[in-house]
C-alpha cells in the first residue's frame, strides 16, 4: 500500500522525494476526482448551450470597488496561517514529513512565517485596489455562461461535499464519537459518499437557482462526472488501503479469473495508511480470517463506475428529456452501492442486518425509477425552472 505518493514513486521508480511524504494518496486522488468532474460537466454544460438547452444569464457587478478594513483583515488572517504553517513546515521538515495531518490540526507554526504572509496578503490587495480600483466605483450589468460557473460548483461542492461525508460518516459511527469527539471531527479519515452526495447537492442545486441556472439540465450535465469521480476516488480508497475493504475472503482464487494478480481476489493491505493487521483487526470485530485477506471492494467499486460512466457518456446525446440522465445515475448509483454493501465491512443500524449506504442506496434507486417513468411527462416543463 502507498499512504502517500513518496511511499508510491520510491516503490515503482526508486525515487526519494521528501516533499511527496506530505501528498496523502486519498487525498491526490479525491482532487483528481473534482478535477475530473469539472471538466466533464463544463463540457456539458457547453454543450447543452451550443443546442440551446442552457442560456447565459445576466448579472450585476461592481467594478472599481476598493476593499474595506474588514476585506484586509480577512486577508490578513487568511495569510497569517498559511505562513505561519508554511514557514514551521520549511523549518522542521524532516520531522513534520512523518505526520502532517497532526501538524496541520496543531498549533504549531512560525510566527515570522505568519507576519510576513500576514504583511504580503495586505500588500496585495492594496496593490488591486491601486490598480483596478476607481474614484467612483459603479455597477455594471454583466452576461455569464452557465460553464463559467463550473469553478464556483467545484469548489462548492468540495466543501459541502466533505462536510457532508464527515457528518453523515460520523453519524454511522456514533460509538466512535463519542469515545473520541475532537478526533473523529478532525480526522481526515472516514467519508461518506452518499453524506457529501446529499449535501452537495443540495448546496449547488441552491446556487443554480441563485444564478438562473436551469436545475434539471445541470444535474443531467453532473450525472457523469459524479460517477466517474467516484471511480477515481475509490482508487484512493485501495491504494492508500483507508479501511474501505471488504469482508474476510480466505477462498481459493478462481481459475477463470487465474489470468489476473491475486489481490484482485483477496488482498490483506499491507502497509496500509491505517496501520493495522486485517487479521487482528477481523479478530476484533469477531471476524474469522484463516489468510487475512478481504475483498478488495474499492478495486470492483471503480471498476463498476467507470463502466456505468461509459455508458452514460455514451448515451448523453440519445436522452430527449431532461432528468433522464440524472434518473438513471440515481439507478446505477443505487445498485453499484447497494450491490457492494453485501461483501464490505459496515456498522449495521437498528441491529437490523442492513447499513445506511443500503437504505439510502434503496432511496435513490426508486427516485431514480420514478424519474425514468416521469421524465418523458414532466421533464420539458420542470426543465425550465
């Protein structure tokens, strides 16, 4: 396993980057996710206006504005912690490479490094000010693509997104928090999907409305990039070995699948950025594991996505009603979750044998049902809201 991406490039190239140690090899892959995902909804967002499904709107800006006290005092925290971690990062390194999480969460820091970004974070915005600003400030009517909002969303959507998957993680682990309430917050460790699914998605879906963006032709334009975002952050999940496994598997490999390295099978994780023995931690759980070796989920969870998001690429120009799309995310969505569910490690609700993925999976398959069946009658009417 490579926690990180120095434990990766020294593994296949022999390469010794310190600076790699502080680049988590979830986190990588989670940016690579978003990045991928705004990239395809921008273009299909710019598609979907080139066919005259989506309209620029027009908003007003102020143009010549200078900031106020308060913008640069803003200015100056914000810059006064990024120095002040930046320059205690660059000064103790070698010792803060081997933990920056803890480094991150900590009060640790350099003051210097702190009052110098403070000073250049002011610094800039009076030279904007010198620069742009005017005698009037004035309003102006400005005319704004739709995709030119990706970068907004993105970055929406990243933060409610984590959010969410941290709230709705931390209610499934109740125990968890609390025994450990700063810890389980703070962690950088333990995301839902579906938690920073619904939040995000309820954010965004508050800023199109905001912006006169038509809602239902931009969750038709996410619908691929969710999945395929998904897929590539799962990649994360395996490679880093982030406790996404699934249940004990000591079966012998299959011979049809003989063709292919064992740990598509069943794999035990090792060095994993957890730092436990499957084992011992089967054992715990009450697990019995002769090999301690899981199912390796994450690997047939990006597996599943990037072939639904083929499929839904490749149908994106056939759909005649707007929703379709989404609808039918919500349906491969569902089954892929749900489907998984039954060979990974989660903590059951109720004592009832079923987890939370499964009955919000269960949700969203019949949403997205409901909306294959409504769509063709409602689609073109909703479509304009």
């Amino acid at each position: 396993m490579y926690p990180t991406i120095y434990d990766l490039v020294l593994d296949i190239f022999g390469l010794s980057i310190p600076f790699l140690k502080l680049i988590q090899s979830f986190g990588f892959m989670v940016a690579m996710a978003f990045v991928a995902a705004s990239i395809t909804l921008s273009w299909e967002l710019k598609r979907k206006e080139k066919d005259g499904l989506l309209v620029p709107f027009t908003e007003k800006i102020w143009t010549g504005k200078s900031s106020t006290v308060a913008d640069k005092a803003v200015s100056a925290l914000i810059g006064f912690l990024l120095g002040y971690k930046l320059l205690g990062l660059i000064l103790d390194f070698d010792t803060i490479s081997n933990n920056p999480q803890k480094f991150i969460l900590s009060s640790e820091g350099s003051v210097l490094g702190g009052i110098l970004g403070a000073a250049l974070s002011v610094a800039s915005r009076i030279y904007e000010d010198r620069k742009y600003g005017l005698p009037e400030p004035k309003e102006v009517e400005k005319s704004t693509h739709p995709y030119e909002q990706v970068g907004t969303i993105t970055i929406i959507a990243a933060v409610m997104g984590i959010l969410g998957a941290k709230l709705f993680h931390n209610l499934e682990n109740l125990d968890d928090l609390l025994r450990d309430p700063v810890g389980s917050i703070l962690s950088f460790s333990g995301l839902s999907f579906y938690g920073g699914l619904i939040c995000a998605a309820a954010t965004i879906i508050w800023y199109a409305k905001k912006k006169n963006i038509k809602v239902l032709h931009l969750m038709d334009s996410t619908a691929p990039g969710l999945i395929l975002a998904y897929g590539i952050g799962r990649i994360g999940c395996q490679v880093a070995g982030d406790g996404d496994w699934g249940m004990p598997n000591d079966l012998p490999m299959p011979q049809w699948l003989s063709f292919m390295p064992e740990w598509v099978w069943a794999y035990d994780y090792p060095n994993n950025v957890l730092g436990v023995d499957l084992k011992e931690d089967f054992a715990r759980m009450g697990l019995h594991s002769e090999t301690g070796k899981a199912w390796p989920t994450p690997l047939y969870e990006t597996t599943m996505a990037f072939i639904i998001f083929g499929i839904l690429w490749s149908i994106r120009k056939k759909l005649k009603y707007p929703g379709m799309m989404f609808s039918i995310y919500l349906v491969f969505n569902g089954i892929e979750r749900f489907a998984i569910e039954k060979v990974r490690i989660n903590n059951q609700l109720f004592g009832a044998g079923i987890t939370q993925a499964e009955i919000i999976s269960t949700v969203l398959i019949i949403i997205g049902i409901t909306g294959i069946v409504l769509m063709p009658k409602v689609g073109n009417r909703w479509a304009k809201w």
